[in-house]
C-alpha cells in the first residue's frame, strides 16, 4: 500500500459479514472477474459497487510518475466513494490482481438500499467519506465534520471541538458539490447538518455538544454508588472526581 491510512483500516475499509453481504447481493449479481480485468475505469460516471468475495482487487490512481496502487481489497470488503453515490467520474482504477468473483451492484440499486436498510446506510456513508478525504491527503483527527460556513450548527459544534482541543476534519458542503450531493442521497435534511464522524465509528446527524462528548469520551463517567467528596464541573477536556 503506498499511501498511508491516518484513519483506522477496518473504518476506511470495513469488512461486511455474512448478512450485509448478502443484503446488498439481493441487490445485485454475482460474476466472475478475470487477472487483469478492470472493473470501473477513471472518470467513468454512474459505475456500480463492487463486493469483493474471492481474489483482489487494488484501487490504481494515476500519477504524472504512472500508476499509483491505492489500496488492494480482499474478500467480503466493497469498493466506491462518495461519487459512486452522486453518479460522478470516479478518480480510481479497479483492477482484478487475480481470478476472482465479485458482487456487482448498479447505482440505481445501490440507492435503494440505502434508503431503506440503516446499518448499510451508516457502513457505506462513513467509508466513503472517509475515503474522500485519505484520497485528497487531508490531515485528519478523530472527527470529520460536514457542514456548512453559514450554518450556526457547524459553527457551534466547530466551536466544541477547538474548545475542547479535539483535531477534526471539516468538510465545507458550501464548496464540495460530491459532499452535498451524497448527503443529498442519504437523505440527510437541512434540520440534520452538521453531520459528524465521530472516531470513523459513529455516524451522528447535528448532534449536540452532549453526545459529541460522550462518543469522544470527554467525560468520565460518574459511579452514583460511590461518595466523592468533591466533583470539579467545567473542566475543558473531562470531569474530574476525587
């Protein structure tokens, strides 16, 4: 793998078990693939989404140098990004590295699904939006926010996290068209901006300061069983009890 993952590998890309696998082949077919073949080629628009189930594929950017192995998937994970969803050119080559069988699923399907199956919805929204951003090279923390420079949500939960001195990534929906238009098709309403990834586990939708710092673990939590003789509220990054 040339490029180096800053978000964990199972987040960026999950494995799907036995019932997610087959919830999304209901959706699409399963083929043979060839050493060699070439599964979506770069720029080509409303490509389907692949399932991996035997054999490799790699994920091949090209560079002014040549080609650029991205990454290579193995069985039971999925390939696309955020513009598999949008119906967009895509920006990565997917190539068989040996005889294999894949779950092809075509766009129309994939948006189906997504709209009635939540646990897919959550799976495939957190990778691809993860992936956009490893495949930029943007720095990252252990939050991505979506959101929008105009909207005070954004402003707010932004303004938490600096407090609270939590590294994020932000994502202005103002100025990214592929990012509007996935929330867009995730259904997600202007009532739910911002969107958060908080640790690339949990997807959360405007959430308050309150469950941000929960995911994140801000606070400790308190044992009501147990007498303390003094509790310190207000402190930035946890609650302290002694």
């Amino acid at each position: 793998m040339v490029i180096v993952l800053r978000h964990p590998e199972e987040q960026v890309f999950p494995k799907l078990d036995d019932r997610q696998v087959a919830r999304l082949e209901a959706r699409g077919r399963r083929r043979r693939v060839e050493r060699g073949e070439v599964l979506r080629e770069t720029g080509v628009q409303d490509a389907p989404l692949f399932v991996i189930t035997a054999g490799h594929v790699e994920l091949v950017r090209a560079s002014s140098e040549g080609e650029q192995v991205v990454f290579v998937l193995g069985p039971r994970q999925f390939t696309g990004e955020m513009t598999t969803l949008s119906g967009r050119g895509g920006l990565i080559r997917l190539r068989a590295t040996e005889a294999g069988e894949v779950i092809e699923v075509p766009r129309r399907d994939l948006m189906a699904l997504v709209q009635t199956d939540g646990e897919l919805s959550d799976i495939l929204m957190r990778a691809f939006i993860l992936r956009r951003i490893e495949l930029f090279e943007q720095h990252l923390g252990d939050v991505v926010v979506l959101g929008s420079q105009h909207s005070a949500e954004t402003l707010r939960v932004r303004d938490f996290l600096t407090r609270n001195r939590q590294p994020h990534a932000y994502m202005d929906l103002d100025d990214d068209a592929a990012a509007q238009e996935m929330l867009d098709r995730f259904h997600v309403g202007v009532d739910e901006v911002p969107v958060v990834i908080c640790r690339g586990q949990s997807v959360l939708r405007n959430p308050t300061n309150e469950r941000i710092a929960g995911c994140l673990g801000l606070n400790a939590p308190l044992d009501e069983a147990t007498v303390h003789d003094l509790v310190i509220v207000g402190a930035p990054r946890k609650v302290w009890t002694c």
